[in-house]
C-alpha cells in the first residue's frame, strides 16, 4: 500500500494582481497606482498622491446593505475624477478608500479638493434621491524624494490618511520632506528604512 504524504503543497494564485481594474468602481486597482508609482520614481517624476477615505463605512454597509455602499464608493470616486479632470488617475485602493496621483496637482489644489469633497460628502451626497451623510478623511503624499520605493509612497500615504481618521477633525495630513522640526523632517526615509527592516 502506498505511504500516507508527508506533506500536502497546493498552489494559491492571487487573481487580484491580474484583474487590473476594481469591479465595484471599474477604476484601476492598487496594483496600477503601485506600477505607477514606481514609473514616478524611475523617471523623477515630481507628483502628488492624495488618498481619500471614508469613514465608518462599514455602518454604512450594515445600514443601508453592500449595494447601497457599493453605489456611494462609485459617486465619490466619479465626483473626484470629476473634480480633478485629466490631470489626474484615481484609483480604488483597499477598502473605503481611493486614491489620486497627479503630476498637475499642486499642494494647494489638493487642499482645495478635499475641502470641496468633504462638503460634497457631507452636504449633498446622494443615492436613489436619498441624501446620504458621509465623513471623509485624507493624506496626502508629495512624492519628490526618489530615493524611496512606490511601496514606502503607498505605506505613506496610507499612514497619513489613518492620521486624518484619527484627527477628531479629520483634516488633511500632509507628508513631505520639508516638514519642519527634527521629528517630521524625513518621514518616508523613515517609513523607507522600517519596510527594509521588516523585510530583510
């Protein structure tokens, strides 16, 4: 009779890194900003990553039902594309949440559109004709230190926008190299340095 196998090897393929667009939003997924973002940095393209999130979305999903969500996600990632125009890719991230890179966009403009989404979230956001309150919140990345991968830019971004969750304003949390004082000085050479810790 044959031996009982030591071992059981199966192979598990990840279909999300071959799907290239979201199919709740049809947007690009994560897998395009990170492809993206390391074109940034191969050819020292200065941008600006702003990554937008809504908060307490998973109420939302056990108030209203998945559909509801899905159909919120999809108006707020269609107001910001809306708002920003060809100058701008927004993708859908992970979650809640969605993502702008722009080489067009200034600091100033990307303050300026959160502002303007905020409101619009907050004030006249609407599915089927029902007004539906949302809280947003942002971080945002200006990505003009090449020397950090596209996924030290993404760990940014997402740690600015937890910041912006956090913040019981919720207002923009900026990364760059510019900060002022000792401690907010290089926060993604910083973040850069941890990842290569974790990794190694």
């Amino acid at each position: 009779m044959p031996s009982a196998p030591a071992y059981l090897v199966t192979t598990m393929i990840n279909r999300s890194h071959s799907i290239r667009n979201d199919t709740v939003t049809d947007l690009p997924n994560r897998f395009e900003l990170l492809e993206e973002l390391h074109q940034k940095q191969e050819y020292r393209r200065r941008s600006i990553l702003l990554m937008i999130g809504a908060i307490n979305f998973a109420r939302l999903n056990r108030l209203y039902g998945y559909s509801v969500g899905n159909q919120i996600l999809k108006e707020l990632s269609g107001k910001l594309k809306n708002m920003l125009g060809n100058g701008a890719e927004i993708y859908r991230t992970q979650g809640a949440s969605m993502a702008a890179l722009s080489e067009a966009m200034s600091l100033q403009e990307a303050r300026n559109c959160y502002k303007k989404l905020r409101e619009y979230a907050a004030r006249y956001l609407k599915i089927h004709n029902y007004r539906i309150p949302l809280e947003i919140c942002a971080g945002v990345v200006v990505i003009d230190d090449f020397s950090v991968d596209e996924h030290t830019l993404y760990t940014c971004a997402r740690y600015a926008l937890g910041r912006s969750e956090q913040d019981p304003k919720h207002e923009l949390v900026v990364i760059q190299n510019d900060n002022v004082g000792e401690k907010k000085k290089y926060p993604k050479k910083i973040i850069h340095t941890l990842r290569d810790s974790i990794f190694e």
